[in-house]
C-alpha cells in the first residue's frame, strides 16, 4: 500500500464517489469543548464510505477477470458498496451476509441486483468457507471488506479530500477518528493524511466490547473479539483488524477510542438534531468519541467520520426517544 494507489484511485473515483462536505454545528463544538469538524460519508452513494472501496476494487479489475462477477462478504455497508460498484459495471454480484444484519441492509442490496446468500454468523458457521465455494464453481473474484490494498485505497480517497478540505477551513493539525472495524478506513486515511497532512494523526474509533484494534495498538500484535455479535454497532463488529491494516495503523495511527453503546445512540440523535444527518450505530462512534471522550483528546479541532448512515427505523427511534431532548 502507498500513496500512490490511493491517488491512482481517486482518479478511477472521479466522478463517480462523492466528494462528501465537511460539516460543523455550535452546539457540538460546546459538548466538545473544541472544534468539530464532521466529514459525512453517511451521504455517499449506498450510504457508506464502502462505495469508495468497492468502486476502486472492482476498477481496478482486469476486463476478463471482472467479467466472471464478484464475491463478497460483509453485514451491510461493504456489501451495497459492491453491489453497486458491480451494477455500474454490468457483472453479477454474490454476497455473503449474516442473518442477524440489519433488514434494511439485506433488503437494499438485493434491490441493487446482487444475489445475497445468508449465513449463521451467531451459530459461527463460517462465511469464508461459503465464500470458497462460490468462487470455486463460478470463477467469482472476492472482494474483501478491508484486507485488500484495493480496498484500501478506494477507503484512503477519503482522507485526501479530509486533507483538502482542512486545509480550506485553516486546520492543519489535530486528532482525525475513524470509525474502525477491520481498518480499511483507518489504514487509508492515515495514509493519505501522512502524505498531504503530516500533522493529523489518525485514531480508530470502536464499541466496547469490540475494540481489537485500540488492543492490538497497545499490545503490538493483533489482538482478537471474544464475540463476533451482541453489539448494536454492527457495522464494524470484526474479529480482528486485517493483516493488511495493522501494520500501517500501527506505524501511523494514535491510541485507540471506545465509546459505548449509549453514547453511540447519543451521538446519533445529535447527529440528527445538530447537524441534520442519519447515522447508524456504527457509525457514529467516532463522533461519540469526539464528544464523550474529550479528555482523551489534545488540540482545539477534532475531525472525526460518520461512516455510515444505513439503519433499521426502530434503531433510530430508539437513539431519537432515549436523547431526542439533546
């Protein structure tokens, strides 16, 4: 992985990713006790910033490879980035997911033409091996959730675009949360930012319970989840980080963030109330990091990423009834 793929990648994005704002509000920066600034990559195409990684993935594709269609694995947001990414091309698109993944999730990428097979995820029956099967008898490529220079590189666009954008705004240097499961992410927002903003430092975003890689940033090895479910954050409930992203978040990235599963609910619905956006549990961690955790974290500007915004009605009411009065 290097900067130069995350810049080859966002010329293949060109026109097609958004280039998502980055947005403020008053009321955060007073919770906060500092600067907010809030980079909404729940208002991408599919509603996560997947798409930028699946697009990339599949672009990079040779003709003849791509072809054959696509394989993936993923509880919801990598699984619409690739969906689409597929659709825009013309080639077919398995995807493997949990059945306990939000409906919402599952129900949006059969509407965007995949063929979803659904798995156990709870019981531990393992989507790998299910995986390996598709692309054995049909020739399908797979396209990890994060694990992937690809990937990754699809995911970094975004921290170009952080770096642009800070830049436009006078911050030149500050704490940059992630929200992090495997660190796809992570890793390529680091990346960027070590090349055209040396003076962030990146720093991955988790739920309790599920925080292997502010763990493994400690310990130097990667660490693994006890659980692989049991957490409303779903989105980024991984067992592990990727063997790709661990090294370069820990050349790159600062000690990691927790937040539970309340306070994630509590950034939800200021999301909504301050800054107008949806955000779904896991990908608000980031936020309630910049806002609960304030103590953890140094500067008079933090930017953090709303990751995501694809959740369930009831989900969202729950976050909008317990601190809708925010």
């Amino acid at each position: 992985m290097n900067i130069e793929m995350i810049r080859a990648a966002a010329t293949r994005l060109d026109g097609h990713a958004r280039r998502t704002p980055m947005l403020s509000s008053p009321f955060l920066d007073e919770i906060a006790g500092r600067r907010v600034l809030v980079k909404p990559e729940c208002l991408q195409h599919t509603g996560s910033f997947k798409y930028r990684g699946a697009r990339s993935a599949v672009s990079a594709l040779d003709a003849p490879t791509r072809k054959k269609g696509v394989l993936a694995f993923s509880s919801g947001n990598h699984a619409q980035g690739v969906a689409l990414a597929a659709q825009e091309f013309g080639v077919a698109a398995v995807i493997i997911m949990p059945a306990d993944a939000p409906k919402m999730k599952i129900d949006n990428t059969r509407a965007l033409g995949a063929e979803v097979v659904l798995y156990d995820r709870a019981g531990g029956e393992s989507r790998e091996a299910i995986g390996e099967q598709y692309e054995a008898e049909r020739g399908l490529t797979l396209i990890k959730p994060y694990d992937e220079p690809q990937v990754i590189a699809g995911q970094g666009t975004t921290g170009l675009e952080i770096a642009a954008q800070a830049a436009e705004l006078g911050v030149d240097a500050g704490d940059v949360l992630v929200c992090c499961g495997g660190g796809g992410l992570t890793s390529g927002i680091a990346l960027a930012l070590e090349a055209d903003a040396p003076g962030m430092r990146v720093r991955p975003c988790e739920p309790e319970g599920f925080d292997d890689a502010a763990r493994s940033l400690i310990s130097g090895h990667i660490e693994t989840n006890n659980t692989r479910s049991g957490n409303i954050c779903d989105a980024i409930l991984t067992p592990a980080p990727g063997k790709e992203t661990f090294p370069i978040m820990q050349r790159l990235c600062g000690p990691g963030l927790v937040v539970s599963e309340d306070e994630a609910l509590h950034a939800m619905s200021l999301a909504f109330q301050r800054l107008k956006v949806v955000a779904e549990p896991g990908g608000a961690v980031a936020l309630a990091a910049a806002l609960f955790r304030k103590d953890q974290i140094k500067g008079d500007a933090v930017i953090c990423i709303i990751s995501g915004g694809n959740v369930d009605a009831e989900m969202f009411q729950r976050a909008l009834n317990k601190y809708g009065r925010s």
